[in-house]
C-alpha cells in the first residue's frame, strides 16, 4: 500500500512541473510542437524511470535534466538530418511590428546563435529561476561551471545585441 502512495505522489510532483518543463522546452527549441514532444519524451521517461528519481533530490532539477539530455540527443541526431538548405517557417514569417515584439524575437534570436551549453544556463538561471546550484544538478556540471557559461552567455548576448548587432541578427535568420 505504501509503494502505490509513493508512486502516485511523483507522479503529482511530476504533473506539477509540466507547465516549467514545457516553458523550458520552448525556449530551448523555439517551436511550439517539437517543445511539446521533447515535453512528452521526458514525462514518458520519467514516468517509466520514477524509481531512479530518490526522494531526497528536487522533482524539478531532475525532470529539468533528463529534459535538457533529450535536447541535447535530439540535436546531436539533427545535425546529421540537417541541410543548410532547409527553411523553417519562422524565417518565411513576417516580423513583427510592435517594438517589443520585435525586441523579444531579436533577444530570441541571439540566444539562438549561443551554443547549445550557454544557452541552456541562460534559460535555467534568467527565465527558471533556479538557483547555480540547481542548474548545476540539473546541466550535471560543477558550479562554477555553470557561472562561467552564464557569465560567457550574457557577454556574448551582450555583443550581438548591441548597437548594429539588432541589424546583424536580422540579417542572420
């Protein structure tokens, strides 16, 4: 009776992080459907691997981790698939043209130009909200790693997004 108990209390922790694990997702990817299923991959993981997740640990940096490793997977697998001839739809789209839309899709787009490992403290730090040390349980890096990548995200984020650097990533995507 106990274990039934236990398991239907991760699988609650595990329905409470969906909305932080899809947000997460979008940021990494940038399209709504793949956010989605790379959501769906990690919930079936971690439904299917709950008896690795110990009760002493955050829910929420391991279902963050095994997220971010579906990532990175998925865009390890890409890499093969792609071709620098392929066009998405977000580059046939018109832009946007109220200003701070149009700032957000600029400071989307310089994230995109980040590697996929500055990127990744970026959004766990600035837009999660989760500690160094969570980010760094979640990323499985030391700390001061993860300030170290956060801090080389935000300079290069700097550069790119100053003075001609909006004109430059418009021209990029």
């Amino acid at each position: 009776m106990a274990k039934k108990s236990e398991q239907q209390d991760i699988k609650w922790r595990i329905a409470r992080e969906i909305p932080h694990l899809r947000r997460f997702a979008r940021s990494l990817v940038r399209d709504q459907d793949r956010a989605d299923d790379l959501v769906q991959d990690c919930l079936e993981r971690a439904i299917r691997k709950q008896h690795l997740w110990h009760s002493t640990g955050s829910v929420r940096s391991w279902m963050f981790r095994m997220l971010y490793n579906l990532f990175l997977n998925q865009k390890r697998a890409q890499r093969s698939e792609t071709s620098v001839d392929d066009v998405s739809d977000a580059q046939l789209s018109v832009p946007a043209r109220q200003e701070k839309r149009a700032v957000c899709r600029d400071i989307g787009d310089a994230l995109e130009l980040l590697v996929p490992e500055q990127k990744a403290v970026i959004l766990l730090v600035a837009l999660e909200g989760v500690t160094y040390d969570e980010a760094s349980e979640i990323l499985g890096i030391a700390v001061g790693t993860v300030r170290s990548r956060l801090s080389r995200g935000r300079d290069h984020l700097r550069s790119l997004y100053s003075g001609d650097a909006n004109v430059q990533l418009r021209r990029v995507k």
